[in-house]
C-alpha cells in the first residue's frame, strides 16, 4: 500500500474529528461473543410449538397462530395477543415486500397476561414477527434454564411445507437489539398502524383484513412498548440474583420478599424487615463496589421513533445499529434498586403459584399457627346521607396504630350493612383495599371476612400475613354508645420463612439447586419450596429430556481473500464476517460465495463510509460499521481499523478512482454506488 494513499486517510480521520464511543459497564455487554444455541434449556417458542419427536407443530396461517397463542394466556377482558403492523420497518426484512409495502406488511405480536394453560409465564417472553412475502417468522423467545432470550427464525412457514426452525446468527441479531432482548420504537410509534395515515393505506391495500378504517387502527403498540421495556428488565435481574448476590443466604432474602411482594397482591414487601436489610440489601452493596464499583448501565430497549415516509435518509440515531444510550445507569444500591430487582424477579413467577401458596397457608395456619394478632381502634360517628352513617376510627398506639373509615347502611332503627372506605395500618406505606366477602351479624355488632378486590388471592400485607377478618362491636343499634373496631390478622407467613430456613439448610449441606449460583429458575425454586412446605408435586411442568434437542447450526464458512494476495483486505473477514459471510441481500452477503473480489469491489465505497463513520459524530452520519455494540470502542484506535480502512480506500480509488474515495466522505451515503447489485 502507497505510503500517499495512507497519508490521505490519515488526513480525512483527522477532518473528521476523532470522536470514540465510550461504552458504560453494560448489564450485557454484546460484544462478548455469545453462541448461536443456547447453553442449556429451551426457549418459550419450543415449549409451545415443538413435539415429543422434535418436530415443530406450527399453526398456519397467522391468524391461526394468534388463536393458538390467544387460548394460552389470560388477560382478562382483552386479547392477550398484542398485535400491530409494521409496513416500512427498520428490520432485517425491511426491503422483502417491496414495492408492495402495505400489501404484504410485517405483523409483530407480543403476549400479556396470566398463562391459561400450564405454569410457565409468557408474559413479555414471547416476541413473533411475520413477514408473509417471504414466509419466514422471526422468534425472539425467553429460555428460563440459560437465563436469555433466544433468537430463532423460522423459514417455510407457508401452507405447502414443512416449517424450519433455526438459531439466528445471534451476534448480528444483537448489533441491533444491544440488550439481548425486544427492541421496539419510541412513542408515537409512527411507523406502525397506531399511525393513522399508516392503517389509513392498510385499509386501502387490504380491505379484505382492514374492513373499516376504525378496524385498522391498533393502540396495541402502547402494550408491545411497555411489553419490550420489561423484558429489558430480565437481564438485570438475573444479573443481580447471580452476581449481586454473592451466597445462598442473599438469594433466599430475596426470594422471602419477592413472596410476600406477590401474595400481597404486589403492594409492597417488608422492606424494613431485619432479614431482607443485613442478608440482601447490605450483600448486595458489597458486591456492587466489588464488581461494579463505576455503576451498571441497563440497555435500552426504545430505538427512537421514525416517520416511514420520510424522504430523509435515516439519521444516525434512528439507525437500530448505532449504539444507544442506556436506559438506567445504577450508580449505586439505593433503596429503589434493591426493591427493583425483587419486583422484576417475582415477576418469574405465575399467579397460579402464588394462588396455590395462599391457599396452602391458610390450610395449614388455621392447624398450627396460634399467634394470630388483633388490632383494635375506637370509632367516632357521624351522620353522612340520611340512610348512612360514617365511621372514622383510630389508634394511636405506636407500631398497632390503626386507621379506618366505615360506612353503615343504617335503616328502621338498625344496622344493615357496612362498607369498608379506608384502612391503613401503621407499618404500611400505603392505604389497603380489602373487599368484604362475607358479613356476618353478631349479638353485639357485624364481622366481615376480607379478600382482595379481585377475589383470588387472599387479602396480605406487605409481612406475607393474612388480613383475616375485621369486627365492629357495639351496646346496641342506636350506635350512640362507645363503638369498637377489631382487626384480626393471621400471622401465617412465618410458615414459608420455615421452609426458606429448611431450603437454605439444605442448599448448605449441598442438596438443591434453588439457591445456586445459576439464573433464577421458577420451577426449580417452585419445587424445592413445594416439598419444604409439604406440597404435592405439580405435574403441569414440560418434560425437560424431550426439549433438550435443537437444530444443528451449519458453520459460517468465509472462503474469502486468503494469502498475501489479500494484503489488509482480509481483516475484513474477523471484522465483518460475522454478518456478511452468508449469501444474503440483507445484510449484504459480500464475503460469502465464490466471487468475494468482486463483491467487494461493488461494496468498496459503501465499506469505506461505514469505517470512515466511527470517527465521524455528525447526526447525519451513517452508523458505524462494524456496529458498536458488536465491538470494543478503542478498536477504532487500533492498527487493525487504520489498515483496513486504508485498505478499502485504496482498493475503491484502484477501482473507480479517487473521485470515489471523496465521495465516501462526503457524507451524502444514500448516493453511493449500491452494494451487492443483483446480476
């Protein structure tokens, strides 16, 4: 290489600037290499779809896909598929359907909700998008035993074959999802039917689907947005429970509180409870300076959002590939984080574990636990409408200190129902909201049985313990003598502290793997907490020794630019090849087949704007390639980028001259020559 031509890119870095993108400790750093298949496990999408044998059953077409899904998950009152249509994307796919965008658009699913069938959560773990003008399914799905996301595409999906599931060549997924997770746009979320003038052309285009232009718009990108972010969440969390926490005795902490976050109803846990201060919060803070003394940065799930008919090129941070900013830096363990993690961790387990804890508790309490504890308060009456009166009562004792309001339906001289407004106990952040599921009238007042509003699982505190019952007592029905108000509480939650105690014990002795160093596996812990407590085995679980199959990954062969014939040219197979070494238009195959001298010719200046970008900070430049997230910073610093470059430049100017060097640096990528034509 010409000592002139290496001068020339050595000034045009220079012109540039020299702007290093300077990457947080990241709670996945993406790029460390990470294979295609997974280490272990399975993901949710094999769960559901393959079979005994390992064939993949896939309901076709994709309607009946979203009916197969729809029956699997309770969301209440709403589908528990949240769906929108994607037309003009930034995806992989962006470009299959054209010219007939609207005729042929991308749908992208998400599930919400409580699992219908089975025991393993789907709720933000499972991500579909369907591309129909190529018949392919792109899978971003959660595997419990490895502690990631798996990303698996699935080609065939028509009525005439039989689909192929594969492991997508993971790296190249993450340079866009750099937080090994669903990614999904910013609010407004233009470029999907929540778009008006998007469902407005979908309607037109599909008439047939879209029957009215009201039925073509979807607020479902709200939901899949919010879905996205708290998948985000997992990563951190696993994290946590395996580095943050160094010992068994952290982890059962955190697992005694994310228990009583969830039989509570998901109003709080005892936040100020010795146990959860000394064994998780203080080994917690002492791992973070150890292993993150500079904070741990959380990527960022939100690309920003982008008009889909704009006829501006894309900016640089609406490029999926430049690397964002994080979405949380944690400096520190402060009190919001430490919860944080317990809240995203007891999201791993189903209410129907949590359903069937409770109602072990109260069976076994109501037999052993003796100690329940009453709580009592004065009233004071007033009149409120002529068929009510109010009751405000209060205790100030410290710690025992009550609080309530009641209201009596109060006709004929008696008292003929009550409503419970308020209720507030002195250790609790917040007012309860307890239905009364059962009145009942005594010699000398009324006493309501109490659950939670939505009647399933029984009314907790933040401690785990039950709200039993709350009583009022008076002299007689004119209610103008003293009046006293009773609440029972049913200390029942020490009954899981046992088994925790007894799970810990045995984690020490070196049985069970709950409290292990691994990811966090609800199944695991389901299981070693079920037979400390006494429970029957739950026989909803997948057979694990039938899933343990995938699908044989062939290898990325580069038979590309080998000898000294090559000269620098061929670093671009450790740096590139990753993405470009398969016969592909998207990304562009340049490095795969046969005729690699040729293609990179044709990509020569298209190479040489990407490289020249990492030293460009302009928001008009494109992104950087190799994309940063997939890529330590200081390598544009290295030998390896400086002679690659120069490389590319001198092959381009040999090639077309050196009017097409300049060209490169312009700015003005979208006019460059185009890369990998179709012959």
């Amino acid at each position: 290489m010409s000592r002139r031509f290496k001068t020339l890119i050595l000034l045009l870095l220079l012109i540039a600037g020299n702007a290093v993108l300077a990457a947080p400790q990241w709670v996945a750093h993406t790029s460390i290499a990470s294979p295609d298949l997974p280490p272990g496990g399975w993901s949710r999408f094999d769960d559901l779809f393959r079979d005994a044998s390992g064939q993949y059953q896939i309901p076709y077409p994709f309607a009946e896909l979203v009916r197969f899904l729809e029956a699997r998950v309770d969301n209440g009152q709403r589908s528990g598929v949240r769906q929108v249509f994607i037309p003009i994307g930034r995806s992989l796919q962006r470009n299959a359907p054209a010219p007939d965008f609207f005729h042929f658009p991308r749908a992208l699913i998400a599930l919400q909700g409580e699992p219908a069938a089975g025991t393993r959560v789907l709720e933000y773990r499972l991500f579909i998008a369907h591309q129909p003008s190529t018949a392919t399914l792109e899978v971003i799905s959660y595997n419990d035993i490895a502690g990631r996301f798996e990303f698996q595409v699935v080609d065939a999906y028509d009525a005439r074959q039989r689909p192929l599931v594969r492991q997508a060549n993971r790296l190249m997924c993450l340079s866009c999802h750099q937080n090994a997770a669903p990614i999904f746009a910013m609010r407004p979320w233009s470029e999907t039917n929540f778009n008006v003038e998007v469902a407005a052309r979908l309607h037109d285009a599909l008439p047939a689907r879209f029957k009215s232009f009201v039925g073509s718009l979807s607020a479902d990108a709200g939901a899949i947005d919010l879905l996205a972010e708290r998948a985000n969440y997992l990563a951190a969390a696993q994290l946590i429970w395996q580095q943050g926490c160094s010992d068994a005795s952290c982890r059962a902490a955190a697992l005694l509180a994310l228990l009583q976050y969830r039989l509570s109803g998901e109003t709080n846990f005892a936040r100020s409870d010795s146990v959860y201060r000394s064994d998780y919060v203080a080994n917690l803070r002492r791992n973070w300076q150890r292993n993150w003394p500079d904070g741990l940065a959380l990527a960022n799930s939100r690309i920003v959002d982008r008009d889909p008919f704009a006829e501006e090129p894309l900016t640089r941070t609406e490029d999926a590939l430049s690397l964002r900013p994080p979405h949380a830096t944690w400096r520190d363990v402060d009190a919001i984080v430490a919860g944080g993690i317990i809240i995203r961790l007891a999201g791993f387990m189903t209410q129907a574990d949590i359903l069937r804890l409770d109602r072990h508790l109260i069976a076994k309490g109501n037999r052993s636990v003796q100690n329940n504890e009453r709580l009592e308060a004065r009233c004071r009456l007033s009149n409120h409408t002529e068929s009510t009166r109010l009751l405000k009562c209060a205790n100030g004792a410290s710690k025992a200190s009550l609080r309530a309001t009641i209201e009596l339906e109060y006709s004929l001289g008696k008292v003929q129902s009550m409503r419970l407004l308020s209720l507030r106990l002195a250790d609790e952040p917040g007012l309860l909201e307890p239905t009364i599921v059962n009145l009942t009238r005594l010699a000398d007042g009324l006493q309501a049985d109490l659950e939670n509003a939505d009647g399933a699982i029984s009314m907790r505190l933040p401690s785990g313990d039950r709200l039993h019952s709350l009583k009022l007592h008076w002299q007689d029905d004119s209610l103008q003598r003293e009046i006293h108000l009773e609440i029972e509480i049913a200390r029942e939650f020490q009954i899981i502290e046992q088994a925790l105690a007894s799970m810990l014990l045995n984690h020490r002795k070196g049985n069970g793997a709950s409290l292990s160093t691994g990811p966090f596996q609800r199944e695991v812990i389901m299981a070693e907490l079920g037979k400390a407590l006494g429970l029957a085995a739950d026989h909803n679980e997948p057979p694990q020794a039938r899933r343990q199959q995938h699908a044989q990954i062939p290898a990325r062969t580069l038979p590309l630019l080998k000898g000294e014939q090559a000269g620098d040219l061929a670093l671009l197979q450790p740096y590139c090849g990753h993405c470009h070494g398969a016969d592909t238009l998207a990304p562009p195959g340049f490095l795969a087949g046969n005729d690699t001298t040729r293609h990179i010719e044709q990509c020569a200046a298209r190479i040489l704007a990407r490289l020249l970008a990492w030293h460009d900070p302009s928001e008009q430049a494109i992104a950087p390639m190799p994309p940063p997230a997939s890529i330590d910073a200081n390598w544009s610093q290295s030998e390896d980028y400086f002679n690659l470059t120069a490389a590319i430049g001198e092959q381009l100017a040999a090639t077309r001259g050196s009017a097409a060097v300049i060209a490169a640096t312009a700015g003005s990528y979208d006019l460059l020559p185009p890369c990998m034509t179709i012959d």
